[in-house]
C-alpha cells in the first residue's frame, strides 16, 4: 500500500504537536512505522489519506459500537449543533441521559457527566476519599484508569506500550497513596487489606481489564473484591469506560452480577463524542457539590452535542439488546477463526475473547490471565503481525496491549476477511518470508 500522504502529514505533524500526536500510542511506534493517518471512515470501513481501505477494529479505542458514522448519531449531532453548540447551563438532554444510564447501569443511582475516562476516574477518587475520610487507594498492575497522577502506577495501556508504567511527574507524595497488587491475585489484596485496610478509600479495577491487552477477570476474582472492600468499608469502584455497554446494555457488573458502589464511564457514553461519566450510590454521589462539599465541575460537561450522540447511541443499545448476541456471535467467530490458524500454522499465540472484546497475543505462555503473563507477549512479532495485517487491509490497534473491538457494523464477509488475512500473516511470519 502507498502511504506516501501519511508519512508526509506524520512529518508535518511531529513540527507542531509533542510527538506528531495527541495520544501517545497513535503514533505507532511500538509497531516499527509511521502511523496512518485517517481522513474518513463509515461503519466498520476507514479510510487513510492516500485513500487506503481497512476494516477497522480500533474503533476509536471501544467507543463505535455501533461503527463509524451511524447514520441516527451523525442526524443528533447536526440537529443539536443547529440549537448552539454549548450553553454551560442546564439541558432537558443531561437529564434524558441521567435518567437512560440509570435506567441501564444497575448500581447507578445518580451521575455526573464529565468530559472524559480520565476525569471520571479522578473524579470517582476524589469523591471515594471524601466519602470515607481515607487516603488510600488499591488498583491493579495493568489497569489503566485514564492519566491523572494516582493512577499512572503500574499502569497499562500507552504507559504499558512504551514502558512508562510510572510516568515521571507523579510525586513520590502522590504515588505513596496508590497501593497495587496484580490483577486476578485476591490473596494479594486480602494481604494489603490486613495491613493497611482502615485506610484504604476504594479499589478501583477494569472488571475486563483491556488495558493490558484482554485479561478476563478470574472466577471469584470480582466476588472476592467486593466482599474484602465490604468488610473494611473501602469502596469498590468499576471502571467501566470500555466495558460499560458494551460487555452488555449494564456493562461488565451486570454480566458477571457484582454490584460496585461507583462505576466510572466513558467511551460509548459519547457516542464518539468526547463524554465520560461517574455515577454509583445516591448516598455517596449526593457528596458532590452543590449538593455536598467534595468539588467538581466542567464548562463542557454535558455538552449538548456530546449528550446528543451519546443518548442516541445508548437508546439504540437499551432498544436492541439483540445487538449483543450478535457481536458476540461475530467476536467468537473472529476469535475461533484466528485459534484454527494459530494451530494450523504453529504459531505460539493466544486468543482471549469476551463478547465484543479480543486480543491476540504473540507468546509462549498457554494461558494469558495475569499482568506477567500478558506482558511476556513477544511485542517483536506483534509488530511484524501487525504492519502485515496492516498491509492486507486490517486496521487494529498498534500495540500488543490493547484490544480489538467488534462493531454492529462488521458483517461475517468482514470478519471471515479478517480470519483469512490473520492466516495468510501467520505463514508468512512462520515461513520467515
Ligand atoms: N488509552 C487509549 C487506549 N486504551 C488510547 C486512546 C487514543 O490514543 O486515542
């Protein structure tokens, strides 16, 4: 494929934004190339600047569930743009969105719309803290919470990817209040517990995590969480900003049945407009000013467009719960297809896959289920399987250490395309060629 525009924008790009992008692992750097540049995509279709065609399981990192440019989300935005763009000031949308998320996410009772994950995570600890007078809080190895400073410990995700897990910024001050044991370990976290449990505010975990790569939660893993946080008064909060709808119409805690006392959203909340979301308890969310003291605000939070997109996106969702059988069915076809070829060819690999979710990775471990054995993947051979899938026409994350999404736009003509490239790149890379 000619990437010639690509390479030349790329260049251009790296003159006048930090590293030629807005997100670190956009810039394609784990992979060995310059990274693609978009000019237009449409249901599971996106197209680059030299007019190259891929199907894309980015997705825009989980956000597209119902692919690119659905046409009842691009007719919401243009009608809300056409009333003013932003008012800073109470809407009837906010509230039609308060009410469809409470509606869908079984442990929320109130919310509050914010601007991204990441605010939603920060905002979740903040009010975590305030709630329970505690400084503490526990995350996992690998999560990946968004950038504030309390979370970029042991981090995954861009901070995986390019081996920043501990970004430097982060006070020694602010680090020493983030505890970490490795995800799937409950006795690691019963340990922390007895130590240091009367001052622990909250857990916060990817209940999938995706951020590491696919790792799925363990049997008890979740159930373990919420008894030990119970029993020393911690909050357990859920970050749910790719599971949440996505997993299913109430997210990661309704398919596996645990009830967290926050949940932070993003990602399909927006409908591919920057939203993020933190809602749980009323109890503790009435702690939020101006109805409690813990502070928080947002000149764009519940953005009229934004919340146009997103509820669009969630009554499609909360009006088809078919949908989520039939990306599953795509998602277990994708990832069945890619285990047949790894067997075939003799490929040292694993599938892990979760309804919409999946991650290929490049090891020799038989299993992947913790931090460890995720990130003893072989990145060399992702990076050759990726630039080659690349090639032939699949668009996926370029890092071993994300996810691949499926969309209801993806047809079985996408996916049996994509398992036909996953095996014509897995010979090549046995062959060496
Ligand atoms: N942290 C995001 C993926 N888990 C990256 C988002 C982006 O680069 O757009």
């Amino acid at each position: 494929m000619n990437r010639q525009n690509s390479i030349r924008e790329f260049e251009r790009a790296q003159k006048s934004i930090p590293g030629g992008v807005n997100s670190p692992v956009r810039a394609y750097k784990s992979v060995g190339m310059p990274p693609v540049v978009i000019d237009h995509a449409k249901g599971a279709r996106i197209f680059d600047i030299d007019g190259n065609e891929y199907i894309d399981f980015v997705s825009s990192w989980g956000p597209l569930i119902l692919g690119h440019a659905r046409d009842e989300i691009v007719e919401a935005i243009k009608k809300a743009a056409e009333k003013g763009t932003s008012f800073g000031a109470p809407t009837k949308i906010e509230t039609q969105m308060a009410e469809r998320i409470v509606e869908m996410i079984p442990s929320v009772e109130s919310v509050r719309m914010v601007n991204s994950g990441t605010e939603a995570t920060m905002s979740a600890l903040r009010l975590a803290r305030a709630f329970t007078g505690r400084d503490l809080v526990l995350k996992f190895e690998g999560n990946y919470h968004g950038h504030a400073d309390s979370f970029l410990i042991n981090a995954g995700s861009g901070a995986m990817t390019f081996g920043v897990p501990n970004s430097p910024g982060v006070t020694a001050a602010t680090a020493k209040n983030t505890l970490v044991a490795p995800y799937n370990d409950l006795q690691a976290v019963e340990e922390l517990f007895a130590q240091t449990g009367d001052q622990i505010a909250a857990v916060i975990v990817e209940p999938v995590a995706g951020n590491m790569g696919l790792v799925l939660p363990q049997k008890g893993f979740l159930e373990g969480l919420r008894q030990v946080t119970q029993k020393y008064g911690a909050l357990l909060i859920f970050d749910e900003v790719i599971t949440g709808f996505r997993l299913s119409a109430g997210g990661a805690q309704k398919l596996f049945g645990i009830t967290p006392d926050l949940t932070t959203l993003g990602k399909i909340i927006g409908g591919g407009l920057p939203v993020g979301a933190y809602g749980g308890r009323k109890d503790i969310m009435e702690k939020l000013a101006p109805a409690g003291p813990v502070y928080q605000a947002g000149t764009l939070s519940g953005n009229p467009l934004a919340m146009a997109a997103g509820l669009t996106a969630l009554n499609i969702l909360n009006d088809h719960p078919e949908i989520y059988d039939q990306l599953e069915k795509k998602a277990i076809r994708l990832a069945e297809g890619f285990r047949k070829n790894i067997t075939e060819t003799q490929t040292q690999a694993v599938v892990n896959q979760i309804g919409s979710m999946l991650t290929l990775f490049f090891t020799k471990e038989k299993q992947v289920t913790s931090f460890h054995e995720a990130a003893a993947s072989d990145t060399e051979k992702f990076a050759a399987y990726f630039r080659i899938a690349l090639e032939s026409g699949i668009y996926m994350a370029p890092s071993q250490f994300e996810c691949s999404f499926v969309s209801d736009a993806h047809t079985e003509d996408d996916i049996d395309q994509t398992i036909r490239a996953n095996r014509a790149a897995l010979e090549k890379m046995q062959s060496g060629t």
